[in-house]
C-alpha cells in the first residue's frame, strides 16, 4: 500500500490484525472475521500474522535474542524449540552474530532485521510491515526490502505500507494506492 501520511495505511493494518475494527464492513484473515471475533480469539488471529514496525517496537531491556523468542515464551513452546527457531530465524535475516546484544546497541537497520525476526518467527500467514523502511538511510532500506522479498517468495504474504515510492520500483509486486481513506488499485 502507499500513500501519503494520514491516507490510512497503518489504521487499515491495525484493522487486519484486529487492533481496531472498521466502522462499517468487517475485515476477514484467515478463518477470522472481525465481526464476529470473540476477544479470545484475537491472540490466536495475531500469533498467525506477524507485524513489523517502523518504531520496531523493541524492549529494551532484553536481548535480541529474547525480543524474538518472547512471543514463543508466552505461547507456551518447549526451550529447545524456542532456541531452536529464535537461531534460524536470527540467521535469515544475518543477525545471528548480534543475539545477545540490547536493542540500544544496535542500528536502525539492525534493529529492524530484529523486528523481522521477531515477526517471522512464529511463521505466520502474513507479515504486515508499516513504513519498514521509513527512519533507515538507502543501503539499509534496500537490505530490509530484499529481506521482505525473500519471505515473500518462500510462501508468506506480505503487505507493506510506505509513503516512500522510490523504494517500490525494484519491485513488481501488486500495489494499493491509499488517498484520504480511498484505494485505488495500481
């Protein structure tokens, strides 16, 4: 999706994850409709869709490794799984070697790489990725892009947001244009 700021782009990804339901219509992922989702079954909706942020969303006070193994914690999964997945996906993304760093010292485009394993690691249906790129320079936006691009062609949807259509023009895939809340197929 791309738009300018305000078009929204981030409130249509926060409708897909069910952070917020549309005024009219519903929104349907998976076998989850958002009207007719108990509350429940949203956590289960969310452990299928992985979200990255441009903010990243780290916390702070644990390693990479444990920001991305923290959704596994709570689900419940056995320690040598968790480590098992949290290193292969560490590893996809060429961030393996920075595991047991905190978020603080790492650079944006590390940072984000982190974000993508953490969103990657429950091998979710989607990867919603708002404005993915939007505080890194060119070479780390271009490594993030080929990072979606490579998760795309091994099976995972992913739908990103940008304002930023420059970095799009690498890519053929199919693009929304969001203006004032209206979309426009490109």
């Amino acid at each position: 999706m791309i738009g300018p700021s305000g078009a929204g782009k981030s409130s249509i990804l926060r409708m897909i994850y069910m952070d917020v339901f549309p005024a009219s219509g519903m929104v349907v992922v998976d076998r989850y409709s958002s009207a007719k989702i108990r509350r429940k079954e949203v956590s289960m909706l969310r452990r299928r869709i992985g979200v990255i942020f441009q903010d990243f969303k780290l916390l702070s006070d644990r390693t990479v490794f444990d920001n991305v193994a923290f959704s596994l914690h709570i689900a419940g999964e056995r320690a040598k799984d968790i480590k098992r997945r949290v290193l292969k996906v560490l590893t996809e993304v060429n961030l393996s070697h920075k595991r047991n760093q905190y978020p603080d010292e790492l650079s944006g485009g590390e940072k984000q790489r982190a974000a993508i394993a953490r969103a990657i690691v429950n091998n979710p249906i989607i990867i919603l990725a708002d404005e993915p790129t939007g505080n890194l320079d060119h070479a780390s936006s271009v490594e993030i892009m080929n990072i979606l691009e490579r998760i795309n062609k091994q099976g995972t949807a992913v739908l990103m947001a940008t304002h930023d259509a420059s970095i799009l023009q690498k890519y053929t895939h199919r693009q929304i244009a969001i203006d004032q809340g209206a979309l426009n197929r490109k």
